[in-house]
C-alpha cells in the first residue's frame, strides 16, 4: 500500500514567498503527522518558468512539430533559438528550484519525511497551492524523487469534497474498467495512434466516439451503465485558465459546458480522466472543482509522437498492474528517450488527485499481461480443415447432379468460413477486421459471388439483399472507411460507394455499415444510404 503525502504551501506565491508550509504524512490506520516549515521569495524561478514556455514553443514551432493544439504561440522577438540553449535552461530551472526547497526553513521538513518513509515504498506526494505558476512548474524535478523511485508527485485544489456515489455503484462494483475514449478533431494530428493502443487493453469494455456531435457527447457521458476512465485525443488549449476540447473540426466545449454530465459520470463512477492533448492546465483545474479523482493532462502544447509514445508507456505499466501514480511516472521517466528529438516533452504530463479520497481506495486499474493472440498452427488446422471440406461438398454436389447455385452456395458459405477463420488467425484490430469484411463483401458483388455476398450479411440483411440489383453494374467498391462508433462487439463505418455501371459511367454515394460480433463471427448487421456525393 501506498503512503501519501501531503504538502500545503498555503497563502504566497514566488514573489513573496510561503511563510506556512505544513507537511502531513497521512498513515493507513487514519493517523496524521505533522511538520511545519517554509520558503523563501523566490521571484527568478517565475521569471525563468517563463522562459522555458516560450523557448519551448519557439523551439517546436522553428522545427514544424505537429502538436495537439490548433492556435500558435508567438515567438515574441526570441533570436539565437537553439537546442543546447533550452536545455542548458532547463539544467538551470532544476538547480535554482533544488536550491529553493533546500532552504533551512524547509530542509528541515524533508529531513523529517525521510525518516518516516521507506525508499522502496509507494510514496504519493500531493502539493497544495493556488499558485498557478506552481501548478505549471516541474515539481518531478525535485531531488527527493531521486532516493524515492517509488514516489511521484501530483497537485491539488485547496478546496475538495468527497463524492457521493450513486447507490448502485457502491453496491455492485465493475468486473472490469469501462473506458469512454473521445477522440476529438484531428487536423494536423494522429489519434487513430491512440485508438489503436486504447482497443489493444483486452480486459475493458470500451467504448469510442470519433468527432462525437456536443450532444452526443453529453449522453454518453450519462450512460446509466457508469465509466471509469475517460480519455480524450485531439485538440485542447486552455484560455483565460479554462480548458477547452474540441469535440469535432465544428464545435468545442469547455468543462463548464460539461459539468452537469461529468457531474453524473462522476457520481456514477468515474475515477480517471486523461486528456492526451495540448495544455490542458485549464482543464486540471475546472475538473479539479468538480472533485473528478484523478485527472491526467499535459502542462503545454504536446507533440504528436509525444502524446503518443506517453499513452503507450503509460499503458504498458499500467498493465504490470501498477498504479496511476507510478504508471505516470514510468512513463514520464521514458519519454526522456525523446528529449533530444522533442526538447521539454518528457516535462510535460501531470496529475491531479482529489484529496477527499481515502488513501487506501484510490483507483487501480488492472490488465492482463499480453493480448493473447491464436497460434497460427491451430488456425492453419482449422483451414487445412475447411479446405478439404469444402474440396468433398462440391464432389459431393457434383455427383448428386446439384445445380450451379446450390454448388456456388456451399462454397461460399465455406468461403465466408475462411476469411472470418483468417481474421481470428492474424494480430489485428477489431476495426481492421470489420473493414476487411466489408470489402470482403464487395468484392464478391463485383465478381457477382452473390451465394458468398450473401454470408457476410446477419438473418435480417439476407432477407433483404437483391442480387437483381447489383447485375447493372460491372463493379462495386467501398473505400475510406472510417470508424464512427466503437464497443467491445460492435464497430460503425462511414465510407464511400463507387457503382460503376456497364457503361462506364458511375455514381459515389456515402453509406453507414454496422460490423458485430455474433457468435464467432462478424457480420454485418446494418447498412444505410446517407447521400449521394457524385451523381451519374
């Protein structure tokens, strides 16, 4: 079990400095201790904090860094920009911050911390304060992380309350985490890299919204079923100290916007939020007065590749069945690797705790080690298998005399067997699975394998499938589909019709197809018309 501290640096700022600093070692049986210090004026840390932002984002912005954020951030006149000059910045933040908390006044509090914790235990270090340049200041830097790897450092509001959950919730916990992921708009950006990673935990029930509208948004998060995890991809910023998402290239939304049903979402569960985006202080904040748990945001405007390599590292600890904390920290710790490439990026993500939580339930997420994945030499038996039998039905068919269709139809139906055995054999998405099958299935209407169309439909679209209505074409095709809607058993796409017609001529249309998993199969169980984009 983990021990957290706590350190409230009261009313001041850096100008002025904290003449309260109390320390509570809060201990698993509900006892406190208690330690009382200080800290000095320490005006240049403000001054060089500034400094770094704008280095940062001049260095980024002079390299063309694809970030997850859609406004730039002026220059403002800075020349000789360079990478050896940031990081020597850096070294210098780091050393006058370490001076800072080695302050006697202080000293005298770290010394007695140490002798209460072990350093080879789980050490949560919460910072209290109402200073916003604090809350955007590199606390991983301080030196007690260094004897403490195990520890990690989060910030919280001055104010929290406990949540009260609904009464179902607290009487019939989940077997496995629900997690909401939003991945926003994209322009510019890669989040299908943060779906992939997402849809890769096998031991959750997930749920994806691509460019949800606003309203879509609010229900979801009212879902009666409750969420532990919301995750958010795409572009964030935050203005006048409020967070703002934007849900789709259309409509963005700021949290008070949200409040009511994140309110519910809380209520009826929620414990994380992560907002793998751009400077989402905003966000921390008004979450923050919400009593959201835990919340998990980048201090600035994040790289792509960073954003992405944070998720996967911070994934990958979580599945050794770390907690939160210690996950952050990991994966903090490896984005370093990149801090030539992305100077500034493994400072960037951080984590804000509810206090009002008791220690000793503060969420933990659980996954299993690896996704397993079928061995190949079952799946080739299996084909081997349908092989021969389909080799012995159309012997068969043959020597009883059956008619062609009835031929056509055993085979495909053992056609359809193999591709949707095939599927199972390969390490691949659900999502590239589903667009497999439909292009599966119009690859069979051009070639006018109707028996074969046919199996890739549920009961309900067999009924209503024409093959009279395909024979006026030469050639049926799908393209770009993109995923819409997205759960553990059913996946929406979006794409693009191309009915090319025994003249040549052709007309595009834009269709919905709904994938889902019934039985050991997929099929396709909806399919709509939504307009036509190019008439004949």
């Amino acid at each position: 079990m983990s021990k957290l501290v706590v350190l409230n640096l009261g009313a001041g700022n850096l100008n002025d400095g904290f003449r309260n600093v109390i320390a509570q070692l809060r201990l698993k049986d509900g006892k406190i201790e208690q330690f009382i210090g200080s800290l000095p004026p320490a005006p240049e840390l403000a001054t060089l904090n500034q400094q770094w932002q704008l280095l940062y984002y001049a260095l980024h912005q002079r390299f063309d860094v694809a970030r997850r954020r859609l406004f730039e951030v002026e220059e403002k006149g800075l020349t000789n920009i360079s990478v050896r000059g940031f990081q020597e910045l850096c070294q210098e933040i780091e050393t006058k911050f370490n001076l800072w908390l080695d302050s006697p006044s202080f000293l005298k509090v770290d010394h007695k911390l140490r002798t209460k914790l072990d350093q080879n235990e789980e050490v949560q270090i919460i910072i209290e304060t109402g200073d916003r340049t604090l809350h955007r200041f590199p606390w991983h830097l301080w030196h007690f992380l260094e004897d403490y790897q195990q520890a990690e450092i989060g910030l919280s509001n001055l104010e929290y309350s406990p949540i009260n959950l609904e009464k179902k919730q607290r009487n019939k916990p989940r077997n496995k985490p629900r997690i909401l992921t939003i991945l926003g708009h994209s322009e510019g950006i890669n989040v299908k890299a943060d779906q992939v990673l997402i849809a890769q935990i096998n031991n959750a029930e997930i749920v994806f919204l691509v460019e949800p509208k606003s309203a879509e948004f609010h229900e979801i998060l009212w879902d009666e079923k409750g969420w532990d995890i919301l995750f958010f991809a795409g572009h964030s910023h935050t203005e006048n100290h409020q967070g703002i998402i934007f849900i789709n290239p259309q409509e963005s939304l700021n949290i008070k916007e949200l409040k009511t049903a994140i309110n519910k979402a809380i209520k009826q569960g929620l414990q994380l939020a992560i907002f793998n985006s751009c400077d989402g202080i905003g966000l921390a904040e008004e979450l923050s007065k919400l009593n959201l748990p835990q919340i998990i945001v980048m201090r600035e405007g994040v790289p792509d590749l960073i954003a992405q390599e944070f998720l996967k590292y911070f994934l990958s600890a979580l599945q050794q069945n770390k907690s939160v904390f210690c996950s952050l920290r990991e994966a903090r710790e490896r984005l370093q690797a990149w801090d030539n490439d992305f100077p500034g990026g493994s400072w960037l993500p951080m984590i804000c705790q509810n206090l009002s939580i008791p220690n000793d339930s503060i969420f933990k997420i659980s996954f299993d080690d690896k996704i397993e994945v079928p061995k190949k030499n079952k799946s080739n038996v299996k084909i081997f298998f349908y092989s021969i039998l389909l080799l012995l039905l159309i012997l068969f068919v043959a020597v009883k005399n059956y008619d062609n269709y009835s031929l056509n139809k055993l085979s495909s139906i053992i056609s359809n067997l193999l591709v949707n055995n095939q599927l199972k054999s390969e390490n691949i998405t659900f999502e590239e699975e589903g667009k497999i099958l439909i292009e599966n299935l119009y690859q069979a209407l051009s070639n006018k394998d109707f028996p074969l169309a046919e199996t890739f439909y549920d009961v309900s679209l067999k009924q209503q499938f024409n093959p009279d209505f395909f024979k006026q074409f030469s050639k049926v095709t799908v393209n770009n589909l993109e995923v819409s809607y997205q759960d553990m058993n059913i996946i929406k796409f979006i794409g693009e019709n191309n009915y090319i017609y025994l003249d040549n001529t052709y007309q595009t249309e834009k269709r919905n197809y709904t994938v889902s998993k019934i039985g050991n199969q997929l099929q396709i169980t909806s399919s709509n018309f939504i307009e036509v984009t190019k008439p004949r």
